[in-house]
C-alpha cells in the first residue's frame, strides 16, 4: 500500500531538530514552541542545550533527543559514554549517536559493538545509531546495521545532514535488513512534503528535519487543495 499525504500526520514522524551550533537559548526556546504548536513527538538538541528544552517541555508529551560524538563519531568510547550519560541526567530521552566510521572501515566491527552496546546498557533509553550511509558501500552499511542491531539499539539512523542526507534506496535497504526489528530514522535533507511521504513510504517511522513546521504547512495546504 502506498501512503499519502491524506493518510498520516506527518506531524507524527518528525524528530524536530536543531543542531545549528550558533543556535542561541531564544533559538531552543522557539524550536520547542514550534514542537508543542505543531504536535512533534520529539525535539533533537545538542547535548549542551538539553536541560532547557527539557525545562521548556516539562509540561508536555514531547521527548527530548539529543546527538552523541556528533557530527564525526570519532570521540573516544569513554567521552561518547559520559556524554550520553550526562545527557540521560539532564532528561533526554532518546540518544542519536554517530558510529565511529573510521572502524567500520576498518574492519574493527567488535570495537563499534562495545561502544555502543555500553551506552545502550548504561543509559537505558532508546538509542539511534547514526550511519552515515552517504559514505558507506552496500555491504558496510549491512555490517553497520548488522552491529548495531546485535548492540540493542532501537532505531537505525541514515545521517548526520553533515555528509549528504538521506535516500529513499538507503531508507528502504535499510528496513530491508532490520526486518521491522527496530525502527528507521531518516534524516539530512529533508525539506518537503513530497520527500517525507517518499521516504516513509520507503520504511522510514521517524523523520529528522529542522523543516518541520514548513512540511505541516505543506501538508495542510496540500489537503486544503
């Protein structure tokens, strides 16, 4: 079955997300407005903003996400644990941590395991692998999705945004391999209506966009036609 704009609420599917670094307390402020306005489940922040989205959204059923070893992915294992750690203190709730793809490359799939199975182990809330599958080839993003399954995360995520977006083919291989074992964000790129019906179409259940509000607006006046 083929989905439509007139058969979901995009709405639903959209981690809210700024991680612009100059964003200022104003801009975290306005992003968690946008989310409570617009009906957002999820607001994804750079760790040192997470007690104010936090503060903001105390009164609200909307997660705070934020991102782990971001953009690179190539801080030590011990730093990305005391990040995600201090995080989960804060009261995120959901973790988007980047893979350090220079392992993957090099074949250190044991390394990658460990990194991120401590931080699924010692914070208990839900974490989303961060792939990078613009720079990866078909068979490093199965043995990424591979790893990160066996690890227990709970989503898989395509990119950053930093290194290219995301994909319908990388979307759609991507459930392919979890078999609906965990869910499949997409992100990077995302920037209209007609990209996040493609992509959800393609698998994706979540959505990192910082064009939110503009997709709803879209899909509003897409039905109002």
């Amino acid at each position: 079955m083929v989905i439509t704009a007139a058969d979901v609420n995009i709405a639903d599917y959209i981690d809210h997300s700024l991680l612009n670094p100059l964003a200022t307390g104003d801009d975290i402020d306005l992003c968690c407005n946008q989310a409570i306005d617009c009906g957002f489940p999820v607001v994804c922040v750079y760790p040192v903003h997470v007690k104010r989205a936090v503060a903001m959204l105390h009164s609200q059923k909307i997660t705070v996400a934020t991102v782990i070893g971001f953009p690179t992915g190539a801080t030590t294992p011990g730093v990305k644990l005391h990040e995600a750690q201090e995080a989960t203190n804060y009261g995120a709730g959901e973790l988007d941590v980047v893979i350090n793809l220079g392992w993957l490359k090099s074949g250190k799939f044991d390394w990658i395991h460990k990194e991120i199975a401590s931080i699924c182990e010692e914070t208990g809330i839900p974490v989303k692998a961060i792939l990078e599958t613009t720079r990866l080839t078909d068979e490093e993003k199965q043995m990424a999705a591979q790893v990160c399954l066996d690890a227990g995360v709970r989503f898989l995520k395509t990119s950053t945004g930093w290194f290219g977006g995301a994909t319908v083919e990388d979307v759609a291989f991507l459930h392919d391999i979890c078999k609906g074992r965990v869910g499949i964000k997409a992100s990077g790129g995302i920037k209209d209506l007609e990209s996040a019906i493609a992509l959800i179409n393609a698998g994706a259940n979540r959505l990192g966009t910082s064009r939110g509000v503009d997709i709803v607006r879209q899909q509003k006046e897409n039905l109002t036609v």
